[in-house]
C-alpha cells in the first residue's frame, strides 16, 4: 500500500467507524508519523527543486 492510500484509509477509519480507545490511539499515532514523513519529504523535494533552479539561473 503506497503512503497516500494508507494515509486516506487511515483518515476514512477514523471518520467513519467506532474504534476503542486503543484502536483509535493507534490509527492516530501512524497517521501523524505518515504525514509528518510525507512532509519531511515534500519539503526535501522541494529544497533539490528550488537548488536546481537556481543552479539553472
């Protein structure tokens, strides 16, 4: 499962189902370390991008 689905599935469990308090805890916890990955990475990206660019210029 790539990031991105697992991010929505994430976000669709816990908008629409009943979790226990530890399920809930848990699906929480993996989708903050999801996307705080995901925007360690778009910001990675986008630093080389912006390097790049100047190093065109």
């Amino acid at each position: 499962m790539t990031t991105i689905d697992e991010i929505a599935e994430l976000r669709a469990e816990l908008h629409h189902t009943h979790l226990t308090a530890e399920e809930r805890r848990d699906a929480e916890t993996r989708l903050a370390d999801l996307l705080r990955d995901r925007d360690a990475t778009f910001s990675d990206d986008e630093l080389h991008d912006s390097a790049n660019r100047a190093a065109e210029e």
